[in-house]
C-alpha cells in the first residue's frame, strides 16, 4: 500500500502540472482586461508601467513559469515561516508581497514575488486563507450531514425494498437530484426568511462566536445554506447506498452468515454493509471536491463570504491570477481525494491489493 501510495503521489505531479497548463492557457484566451476599470484620466503611460508591475508586458511562458514559481515554491516558504512563527526562516519579509531567497548562481539575495491579486493588489493566498473557515464551516458541516442521513436511508431503503419508506425515499432523492442549488436556496429564503420568519436570509461572517446567543445565531444562519448543500449529498449518496447495498443482500455469504445463525442486525450492519461501502465509499471522496462547486451557487444566494463567493468576484473582475489559483486548488482536491478512495479501496476488501 506504501508503494502504491508514492508512485500515485509522483504520477499526480505530471497530472497537475498538465492541469495548470490546461487552465492557465484557457484564462489566457478568456475576453477582458485588467485595466478596463483603471479610471480614464490615467495616461496611457501609466497603464503601461502598471501592465509591467502586473506581468502583463512578458511572453506567455514566461508568465506560466512565474506562476509556477509563486505557487509551487514562495507560497510554500510563505506558509511554513508562518507555520514556525520565524519570518525569516526561509527568507519571507514581514508586511511585505516578497521572499527573499539566495540565486545560485551569484549567490546574491533575490526577491521573489508572490501570487497578487490584481483586484486586491494583495497576496491571493492570504485571501484565499480568510474565506477557507467560512467555507469549511458551511462545506464541511452539509457534508457530514448528508452523509449522515444518507447512508441509514439507503441501507433501510435496501433491506425494505419496495417498500413505502422506499418509494418515498426514492422520490425524495430524485427531487434532490433534479432541484439546482440556485432554486433551493431561494425558495427556502421564501419559506424560512419571509413567510414565516424564522431563519435569517443572510449569512453574516463577521460574527464571533463567544458565547451561548452568539453560538444560537452562527446555528440559525448556517441551517439553510447547510440544507440546500446536503440536499444534493443525501440524494446522491444515498442512492448509491441503496444499489450497493441491494446487489449484496442476495450474496451468497449473506445466506451463509444468515444459516449460521447470526442476528439479522449483524448480518446487515457488519457482514453487508462493509462491502457495500466500497463503491459507496469513491462517491463520499470523490463528492468532496465537487460539493465547492455547488458551494459556489449557494454562498452567493446566502451572501456567505467564502471560497465560491471569492471564485465569481475573480471571474467578473477578470482577476487571472485569483481564479487560476483556486480552479487549481479545486483540481488539487480531485487529484487528492482519487487518492485517498483508492487507500480506502484497500482497507474496507481484503482481496483488493495494490503491492
């Protein structure tokens, strides 16, 4: 399993570096230009040195390879001195958008520039680090929710197939299925905010949770964003918890353990359950990724100041640098979780192995 492991490690950095070739050429023959909002009166003069400060003026490829630079290595020695709470550790300057690092050659000091944001003018990473808690919060919670509804649903729903819980849980399901976010979360802000009053319509993120009231609010605003995000995770997962599980039951171990005596509960939640989970289990990782893409529909509906709201701002305001740097970490997180369902392959079937 280590083996496998390392070498899916080292074939993911080709993949990714693919990725970001992929994504960094697509932006670039996206329409717009950062200047369009430098107001008039600025001399063309001055937007030409402000292209340059930019990196706008350079070659295609020289750009790419900066980027590559400002990701893969001085955001890096950022995070680490901020980790070790040395700000000279591995040269980052105080205050500053610089690392100074050592060139080999001359073995002068060099600044090192990180990713800006050419709407902020400020690191993309140290916004990318203040919108991430709000995102885990509401990202993280629907996700444990839906999984935690889903996975009895589906299991019940097998073992009394056909039933009227089945049929019902079969409707519902579909209804998650076909609803998108940016209609469920309206309508629940119709419901739950203005006919009955009940809920707040807009996430505020300058909340501090310090105390038991403050702790009730962060409660009442995360209730819908967290319901329409688990929605579509309970309607997925809990579909394919039903199949898994219906294609084991008629096994023959499970008649085998059923004639040895062994109470139906056993039979169900030990003996079935773990091989149904294995398919079960590549759809709860490789969801993960794919619930921040509907985080960015419903963190815009609930005003939620987060990755998904930070992603559109980027989009509209043409800022390259912000949207090349998340849809990346999006694809890091793809590449990630494949990962981590196929370790997972292994430790939930003993036949299966890697080495």
């Amino acid at each position: 399993m280590l083996n496998f492991t390392i070498r899916r490690l080292i074939l993911s950095v080709p993949t990714l570096l693919f990725i970001s070739l992929v994504i960094f050429m697509l932006l670039q023959l996206a329409p717009g230009d950062p200047m369009a909002q430098v107001p008039l009166t600025v001399p063309p003069e001055v937007k030409q040195k402000m292209r340059e400060a930019l990196g706008l003026g350079a070659p295609v490829h020289v750009q790419y390879l900066k980027w590559l630079q400002q990701f893969f290595v001085v955001e890096p020695m950022v995070f680490i001195d901020y980790l070790t709470a040395k700000s000279t550790l591995l040269g980052w300057l105080p205050d500053t958008q610089l690392s100074m690092t050592t060139d080999p050659v001359t073995g002068m000091l060099v600044e090192k520039q990180r990713v800006i944001s050419w709407q902020t003018r400020s690191p993309v990473m140290d916004i990318v680090f203040q919108r991430m808690p709000q995102t885990l919060w509401v990202v993280g919670l629907s996700y444990v929710v839906g999984i935690a509804i889903a996975i009895p649903i589906g299991i019940y729903s097998a073992y009394r197939h056909y039933s009227v819980f089945d049929q019902a849980g079969t409707f519902v399901t579909m209804v998650g299925f076909s609803i998108p976010p940016f209609f469920t979360g309206p309508l629940l802000i119709v419901i739950f905010s203005v006919s009955l009053g009940w809920l707040p319509s807009i996430y505020d993120t300058t909340l501090v949770v310090n105390s038991w009231d403050t702790f009730k609010i962060q409660l009442m605003q995360m209730i819908m964003p967290v319901m329409v995000l688990a929605l579509q995770t309970t309607a997925q997962i809990s579909r394919y918890m039903r199949s898994a599980m219906l294609d084991n039951l008629n096994q023959d171990y499970v008649r085998t353990a059923r004639a040895k005596g062994l109470k139906e509960a056993t039979v169900i939640m030990v003996h079935v359950l773990r091989n149904s989970m294995i398919p079960v289990v590549t759809v709860i990782a490789l969801g993960m990724p794919a619930i921040f893409g509907g985080a960015i529909i419903t963190e815009n509906v609930f005003k939620v100041n987060g990755i998904g709201q930070l992603l559109l701002t980027a989009l509209f305001a043409n800022d390259l640098p912000m949207v090349m740097t998340l849809t990346f970490i999006f694809a890091i997180l793809i590449v990630l979780f494949n990962l981590i369902a196929d370790i997972l392959y292994g430790v939930l079937d003993p036949r299966i192995r890697y080495d």
